[in-house]
C-alpha cells in the first residue's frame, strides 16, 4: 500500500505523525469532541493499514487495544458529527495539488445480503453489470493529472425505501430524507461543492447524467461548464435554427410572446449522419492512464437544446457544444456529448475532456479495492454516510503521500 512504501523512505513513526496532523486538520472541523477525534484517527488507520476487510470488528481487532468496539462502533453509526464537513477539508487540502481538469460524477453499486441495510434492493448496478441485492451511491470526483479526490457522496434511496416507514425507522433514515433521482443527488452534490474553496472545472457524466434535461439546466444556472454523455435518441435544434415570435392571426386575438422555431428538432444521430463522415476532424489529445497521445475522429457543431419547444420559449434558447467521436473505418459515430463549454474552446480541450471520465473508475477501483469503500456492514443512514467521509479522508491521505518528496518514484 502506497503509505507503506512512503514508510520504507521516511519510516513508520514520521508516516504515522503525517498521518495524525493530516487527521487533525480535516476531522476537527466536523468532530468536537475528544473521543470523536480520537475514533477518527483510529478509524483512518485502520482504513489505511492492511487486511483484506474494511468492516468495523477486523479493523478494530488489527488496531489492538487501541480502539474499542462499542465506543467506535456508537461513533461511526449514531455520533452526531457532519460528514460533509469532513469531505470538504480533504477536498479543500487534496484538490490544490492534483491539477484538476474536471469534475466527474458517476455513481457505483455496494453489493448487500438481505434487505435492511439503508436503500438496498434488487436493483441495476453497473458495478455488477447487473440487477441484484445492492445498495447505489451517487458521488462527485475532482480529476486532475496528478491525483483524485471524491468531493461527495449520496446514498439513493428507492421510492419503495422511501414509503415504507418501518424500514426508515430502523435505518434511522431523517425525516427530511425524500425519493431523489441519480441526477437530482448528483447536482446537489455539485451544486454543494460549487460553494467550496475549489478551483472550478468542467463537469462530466455518463448517459444517465447527460441525458437528463433539468441537470444540464441547474448545472449551466449554477455557473458550471459541463461535457455530458447523450444518448443517440437526444433531439436538438440546428445551428442554424431561427426563433422568433410569431405574427397574429389577424388584428384581433391575443399577441404572441413566446419564441418558436422555424423547424421541428432533430436527433443529433440525424443531425450528425446529415453532415456525414466528411465533418469529422482528427483531433490528437492526451489520454490513457500513461497520459499518452490519442488520436481520433470528432465531428464539432453547435446546437440548442430546448426540451419543451411544442410551448415555445420565453428567451433565446442558449448555444451549446454537440460533439461526435467517429473513429476512422465506423459507420457512424460511437459516443455524444453535450458541452457548454465557450464557443472558441479548442476541440482539443473538448475531446480530451470528453474521453477523461475514465479516470472515476480507478478511484471506485481504489476506494473499494485498498480502502474498504464497500465494506461497511451497518444498517445506519448516517453511518453509510460517516464510512465514505473517512474513506475520503484515507484516499486524500494517500493522495497526498505520493505527491510527498519522501515517496518512491519507479524506476
């Protein structure tokens, strides 16, 4: 594991006191009382020493006589502490060092044996590629190229979860807690770290993100860029749409106010094959995880959107990016996506970001595979919430002790 290599350099007792001042600073905003950060600390460890289980009874048992069960099991389920807050500090500590080029949300699967863990069910997860017994969180990453760090996670809750008042009671699930989408979870989490000491970037999702209409819109008010996967089915206008308001019917009648097109929409599949392969440009960017050059084919226009057209709109529906990969020898095009990147962005910027979501997947891959992500085996909402926060703080940790002097380099 990456703190044991930097321990090879530096040694187990510097790595250790890193370590604690690294858990003093992000957990004393959220914990204010000594056994809370005292459990904090230890919990951290645990997440960051090794063992192939995460869950609370091994990692308190490799801790020794160091943590107590009771006591850290009342503190990751019940203890009154904000999650939140300790996401934001490793967001606020890790994120300056990473070069981040983008924010990406995506959401994972935490297979579960029967039905009283918070929010499980039989349901699709790409995690396993399939429908079963699981739960789904909702997260937001900072991706650069140097580092991740998750910026926030949302456990989805099922409508059925959300009527069903005795599973809510043993889950100890908030009042306040109603059915959400993916898509709503996952802009509140953007919309959430908007407000943080970040630097900005653009905000990237798969189809099940980018498909939905009301994200895009909250997204562009809230002052974010975005590049949103799309399915083939997606409607647009032509750039060349004209809206205006229509002339009445005679002299007498109500005046029109509202915008409408000169043309009906269309699918960006038709829109695009109307253009054809001679549109397509190669565009050469960096990518993979050696960062390596990648070439490919991209066909660039600008389109507007407007879901609602048959009612007509109240302002001139805004500009925005459609972007095609058509790799040489395709008949047709095999990704889309949705921009509203500025109109003089470079289709360098814009096909590398379109292609950089990948990097989620080694964070899931880290997370669940060193850190334990989908190891916690309480039946507690806040605990869910209180396991991810302090796996977020042991990914940043580790973030931050590669980019240390001290860690080894390969050869």
């Amino acid at each position: 594991m990456a703190v044991m290599a930097a321990a090879e350099v530096d040694g187990p007792e510097v790595v250790k006191r890193r370590l604690e001042a690294f858990a003093a600073g992000v957990l004393a905003g959220a914990m204010n009382r000594p056994v809370q950060l005292s459990n904090g600390g230890l919990y951290l460890r645990g997440l960051l020493e090794g063992g192939p289980r995460k869950s609370l009874e091994p990692l308190v048992e490799r801790l020794g006589g160091e943590a107590d069960y009771q006591s850290m099991q009342q503190f990751l389920a019940d203890s009154p502490w904000d999650p939140g807050l300790v996401v934001r500090a490793v967001a606020e500590r890790v994120v300056p060092v990473i070069g981040v080029e983008a924010w990406a949300l995506d959401d994972t699967g935490f297979p579960k044996d029967g039905k009283r863990s918070p929010g499980v069910k039989r349901q699709y997860s790409g995690t396993l590629g399939k429908i079963g017994n699981c739960q789904i969180g909702v997260s937001l990453h900072a991706v650069g190229g140097k580092g991740t760090v998750p910026l926030g996670w949302a456990l989805y809750l099922p409508e059925d979860w959300c009527e069903d008042q005795e599973r809510r009671r043993r889950a100890k699930i908030p009042a306040g807690v109603v059915f959400k989408t993916k898509p709503e979870l996952g802009v509140e989490l953007v919309e959430r770290a908007v407000g943080w000491e970040l630097a900005d970037a653009p905000v990237l999702g798969d189809q099940a993100y980018g498909d939905d209409s009301k994200l895009r819109e909250r997204l562009h008010d809230a002052g974010c860029e975005y590049v949103l996967a799309v399915g083939p089915k997606a409607t647009v206008f032509a750039p060349e749409t004209v809206f205006a308001v229509p002339e009445r019917n005679g002299t007498v009648g109500r005046s029109r106010r509202r915008l409408r097109p000169d043309r009906d929409p269309e699918s960006i599949t038709e829109m695009i094959a109307r253009r054809g392969q001679g549109a397509a440009k190669t565009v050469t960017f960096r990518d993979g995880p050696d960062g390596k050059a990648m070439t490919s084919r991209f066909v660039f226009t600008r389109v507007r959107t407007l879901k609602q057209w048959t009612n007509g709109a109240t302002e001139q529906p805004r500009e925005e990016w459609l972007i095609a990969e058509w790799p040489d020898g395709r008949d047709a095009p095999t990704d889309y996506w949705l921009s509203n990147l500025p109109v003089d962005t470079e289709p360098e910027r814009l096909a590398r970001l379109a292609r950089l979501r990948w990097k989620i997947e080694l964070d899931y891959k880290q997370l669940k595979g060193e850190l334990g992500l989908d190891h916690y085996e309480g039946r507690s909402w806040l605990g869910w919430y209180h396991h991810t926060a302090l796996v977020t703080a042991a990914h940043g940790f580790l973030t931050l002790e590669r980019r240390h002097p001290n860690h080894p380099r390969p050869a």
